[in-house]
C-alpha cells in the first residue's frame, strides 16, 4: 500500500503533425463516477481549477447542445473560460472550450471514460486546437509548476523522428 | 524557451521532410548535399528546410574547411520536453485533486448503494 494518490500517473501526447493534445490518466472509480464529477457543477468546481484558485460556475447545463461558463479566480485575478456541451453521451463527453483571454481561439475537447472493470476506469481526453500556436501556446501556458522529475511523453515523438 | 520560439520549434517538425531530416541529423552531422541525396527535391528545396530548422534552434551550421555541416541541437528538444511536463504536472494535480473528489463521492454511496448490496451478498 503505498501512496494510492500517486498510483496513476497522466500521460501527454503532444502529436507532431496535428494540433492535438491527448492525455490519458487512470482512476479509482466507475464509468459513472466519472461522468457525475465532469458533469455535476459542484463536483466539478472543486477539482478541475489551478491548486490554490477558486472556480466560480456561472452557467452550466451539462446536456447534449448545452453550454457551460466558469472563472477560476485568486487574490481578485480572474480566468474565464466558456463553451458548449456538443454531446453528453453515457461514456463520452465532446465539447468546445475557450479561453476569454483568447477569445478568438476554440478546442475541441472529447473525454472518453473507458470502463477498466473492478471499479477502474480509464479517462482518455483529447484536445484538438483550431492551429499550432494555439496547442504551443497552450502547453506553454502553464504557470510556475516545480517540475524535476523524469520526463514524459516527448520522448516517443523524438524517438519517432 | 520562450513562447514564440516553441511555437517555431513544433512548427518546424509540422513537416515530414523535416522530420525525416532531423533523424538522419540525430545520427550525425551532414551538409544540406549530403542531406538532400535521398529526396526527390532539390538542394535548394532542402536548404530551405534547414533555414526553417535553424530559425527555430533545432539546427545549427557551422564552418568545416569546406564543408558547413548541420548539427542537431539536441537540447531544445530538452526545453520542449520541460514545457510538456509542466503541462502534464498540472494535469496531475488536477487529477488528485479529482481522485479525492471521487473518493468522497464512494463514501457518500456506500450507506446507500454498494454496502447494501454487498451485505446482502455476503449474508
């Protein structure tokens, strides 16, 4: 039993030849879990901002054709993000997803929720932005995370070259 | 690396040809002729590559009596790498932060749903 938290890791796939970000990570849950905490507004304002900011949800309907806007906020800075829900599905979610700071930029976000049997479930997530400088300036956009430890996932792209 | 440099980086390797170049400059060094054998394109087609290759860092020439060989600057692939892992760390983070959210959520079923049936299993 050692510590379960970081038991699964995510992993990232920046694709060399189209502006998409997959990542796929593992978790103690059902199929159904999963989608309630991607689905239920209160569940989710309580995981998916930065460590350390406040996710406020202003409109969400978490059904095919619906939309959905929140602002993750600390210290009276704020980020806003909107979209649409385009389909909710029983495993699957697809959706837009835009940066108010970027207005002009969209993604395509599909969450797939793969049901590994015993209570597992594997979340696949796969972001297509509408250009490279969008995806670049995406991956480039984290803040100050510490991060020393090994490397991930670019490795495959370079041993591809 | 800053922003617009990554941009050109992944940029560059948008491109198959440039791709299959930066392999063969991972091996070791060649001139733009040497590189430009296996192609049906022209040596101008290729130089043109590599200035793409070089203005995003990926690639340097340097003066070799004769010769000006490219060189793979291998570390840039570092600095991308890095830029990549900061943004799977957030992800992490937001994950865990989401493991812990489930984890509620099983204790809050359990008196209702799952420790019923399992009882009832059991007994």
């Amino acid at each position: 039993m050692n510590a379960t938290s970081n038991r699964y890791q995510v992993s990232i796939e920046a694709d060399p030849t189209l502006p998409i970000i997959r990542m796929t990570r593992d978790f103690d849950a059902t199929p159904t879990q999963l989608m309630r905490a991607h689905t239920d507004p209160a569940l989710f304002a309580r995981w998916v901002g930065p460590n350390g900011m406040e996710t406020k949800i202003l409109d969400w309907d978490a059904t095919t054709g619906g939309r959905w806007r929140y602002v993750a906020g600390r210290d009276g800075e704020e980020y806003g993000f909107h979209g649409c829900f385009h389909e909710v599905g029983e495993d699957r979610i697809v959706q837009t997803f835009t940066f108010d700071g970027q207005p002009d930029g969209v993604a395509l976000e599909t969450l797939r929720f793969e049901d590994l049997g015993d209570g597992r479930t594997r979340l696949h997530a796969q972001s297509l932005v509408d250009s490279f400088e969008g995806r670049d300036q995406w991956l480039a956009s984290g803040m100050e995370t510490g991060v020393d430890e090994g490397y991930a996932k670019l490795d495959a792209l370079v041993a591809e070259l | 690396m800053a922003d617009d440099q990554l941009s050109r980086v992944f940029a560059a390797l948008a491109d198959p040809t440039r791709r299959d170049m930066v392999a063969r400059l991972a091996v070791c060094d060649a001139t733009v002729g040497e590189l430009a054998e296996p192609y049906d394109v022209s040596v101008q087609a290729v130089s043109k590559h590599i200035k793409v290759l070089t203005d995003a860092g990926l690639v340097s020439q340097r003066r070799d009596a004769q010769r000006r060989p490219c060189h793979l600057e291998a570390e840039v692939f570092d600095l991308m790498t890095k830029w990549i892992e900061r943004y799977r760390q957030q992800a992490q983070e937001r994950y865990e932060r989401l493991d812990a959210v489930l984890a509620e959520m099983r204790d809050d079923e359990q008196p209702t749903h799952p420790r019923h049936l399992q009882q009832g299993a059991a007994s």
